[in-house]
C-alpha cells in the first residue's frame, strides 16, 4: 500500500490563519468580548421570537436563495432583486468573488493594514495580493489608483476600514472609482456602513448603479447583531450580482438567519437607537482615551484603532487580565469594540492605569 497522502493545492501554504487566536478571558470575574467588533446588545425579543419559530423547522432545507429576504433587502434599498446576491455573512460573498472573478495570477489591490481575510481570499483564487499601506492610517487612493497594472482584476476597498476604523469619505472615493479602469472589479466592503456619520459617508448601493464594475457588500453582524447566524449581502449590476449568485453554496443562508434578518429589517428602528447608542459611546470611549494621551484617530465604524506601537502586545495581554478581551496587531496597535457602557468605564479605567507616565 502506498504511503503518500493528498497534496492540497500550493497556493493554500502561503495561507495565514484567519481567525485569531481569542484573547483568554480570566479565570475569575466577568469578561467582555471586545476583540471581533460584534454588537454588544443581545438580539431584540421580536428577533429572538422569529428565530425560535423558524429554528422549529429546522428538519427542513431553506430555499436556495433566501428569496424573501432578497426581496426585502430590494424593497429597502430601492434596488431591483437581480442586483442582489446573498451569503453565510459577507465573507460568503468574498467566496463567491474568488470563484466567479479572480483567475490564478490576477492580481487584486488593496490596502494594508486592512481587513484579514482579503489575502486570503485571493491567494485561495491563486490570484495575487499587491497591498498597498495606509498612509497615516488611511487608504492611500492615489497609491493605490498607482498600483492597478492591466494585470489588476479587482481592487478591495474597505470603507471605513478595519482594523483602524478610518474612512476617506465620498468625494475622495468618488474620484478613486473614476480611475479604475471599467474592467476591474471593485469591491466596496460596508460592513460598518451604518456606524458611518460624517456627512460625506458614501452609499455604496446608490453608487452601483452607473457603476458596472462595483459590488458594495453589507453585512447584517454588525449594526443589526446578528453577526452569529450569518447573513451579508452584495448589491451590483444584475451581470455580476448574477455571475456571483452562480457560485453561492446552495442553501448557505438558513431559514433561521433569513427569518431573523427579515424580523431585524422589520425592527431596524430599534435597532438602530442602538447603533446610535454605540455611536454615542464611541465617542466617549475615543475622547477619554486620547485625553490619556493616546493616539486614537477618527472612527466612523463600532470600533477604536489605539496606536500602541511596540507596547501593543503587553497593553492588550494586561487588559486581557482584566477581563477586557481586545485584539492586538503586535508593534502596530489595538483595535477595541466599542462595549456596553459598563465595559467601556472599565476599559477607560484600565488603560488609564496602563498609560505610560501616569
Ligand atoms: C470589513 C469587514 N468586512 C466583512 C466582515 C465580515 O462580516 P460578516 O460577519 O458579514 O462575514 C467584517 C467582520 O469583521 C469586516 O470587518
């Protein structure tokens, strides 16, 4: 018998691993969870009503497609239901990009420090990420227009971006997409549109539509929280929403998540006191910390960049200490979640213990 195993494809040795390793929370004392930019509310009881009702048929398949929420996503966005593609969370839809867009040696833009699964994405398609830094924590767009070779198949543009939470605004963007040649596919990633309130925030959805080359994905784990059932959605011209719906996992958006998207459409008011909640605390939480002497640069998103530098490591382990569970880019930063207000007091408190000099 021979010994040789399967050999998975090349591309995936250049993989990192995604998902980071989850801050340990203490072994005594509560924890808070402020290291994935989840919302902290838990879902709202009408939410939580049209979940058990659907989790009770759950001996059964959901469609296909999510149709029904398809159509009320197309009845609140003003867009007709073939602009639409939907998807376990928007990183679904990052798959169905991979599939339907990206051919080994493309190369795909976008920018670094930025959000984690995009060298993923492309070196998974055996496409090739060309990533440009942020200049002064912000998308450098001329470098970035600089970098599109006829090589280039798709630019990833993550407005505002994580991990810094910074955003350029819709007259600079406007201007990026003018530049991009009508053949390279851009991704428009507003996963935290809803946080987003300076008055030049652009809208992703309106932008598409004389725009065939752009996909603006959204997302309903962030400001809607329902980031464990797995719902996010993209809005393009209807050839490459449709080339996108081809490579969607059949039935990848269960009947539990459908309902429980459609219930929090239904509820979006609510919901939305909530955001401005977090909004409100985010502010809060960014003046505090650069009153303590922090660099902390605008956020438009549910979450804070602190730029720690070489002390970003030790800051994070003795919050983690404290029960404040953040995520470090070691040498770089921390990115924080915007908490409860009670976690956002205790994050206040703790840091200001750990600034150095006080
Ligand atoms: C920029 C960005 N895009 C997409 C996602 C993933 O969202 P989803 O839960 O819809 O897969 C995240 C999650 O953190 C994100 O930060």
């Amino acid at each position: 018998m021979s010994h040789t195993a399967p050999t998975p494809r090349a591309e995936l040795d250049g993989i990192p691993a995604y998902v980071p390793k989850p801050p340990k929370p203490p072994a005594e004392g509560p924890s808070y969870r402020l290291f994935l930019n989840e919302n902290p509310y838990p879902p709202l009881p009408s939410v939580l009503a049209a979940i058990t009702e659907a989790a009770a048929q759950t001996n059964h398949y959901p469609n296909i497609f999510p149709d029904r929420l398809t159509d009320a996503l197309a009845r609140r966005l003003d867009v007709p239901p073939e602009h639409l593609t939907t998807g376990p969370g928007s990183v679904g839809i990052y798959q169905q990009i991979g599939q339907a867009m990206l051919k080994p040696g493309d190369e795909v833009v976008y920018a670094w420090p930025s959000f984690e699964a995009y060298p993923i994405v492309v070196r998974m398609a055996g496409a090739v990420p060309v990533e440009v830094p942020l200049a002064d924590g912000v998308h450098d767009l001329d470098a970035m227009a600089a970098a599109i070779t006829p090589r280039t198949s798709a630019v990833f543009l993550c407005e505002p971006n994580n991990p810094t939470g910074t955003a350029v605004g819709a007259a600079e963007l406007k201007r990026f997409l003018d530049r991009v040649p009508s053949d390279v596919l851009v991704v428009l990633d507003e996963a935290y549109y809803e946080f987003y309130r300076s008055p030049d925030a652009p809208d992703g959805v309106a932008l598409h539509h004389d725009r065939p080359n752009l996909l603006a994905l959204r997302t309903f784990s962030k400001a809607y929280g329902l980031a464990g059932l797995r719902v996010g959605y993209g809005v393009a011209r209807p050839a490459l929403a449709q080339a996108l719906r081809k490579c969607a996992v059949p039935c990848g958006v269960s009947r539990v998540a459908e309902e429980a998207a459609l219930a929090s459409l239904r509820a979006e008011h609510e919901l939305f006191e909530r955001v401005d909640r977090i909004v409100a605390e985010r502010e809060r939480l960014r003046t505090a910390l650069t009153a303590q002497g922090w660099a902390v640069p605008p956020s438009e998103t549910n979450f804070l960049w602190v730029s720690a530098g070489a002390g970003s490591e030790a800051l994070a382990g003795e919050l983690e200490r404290g029960g404040l569970l953040v995520r470090a880019f070691p040498g770089d930063g921390l990115r924080v979640t915007v908490g409860s207000s009670e976690a956002n007091d205790l994050l206040i408190a703790a840091v200001g213990r750990l600034t150095p000099g006080r």
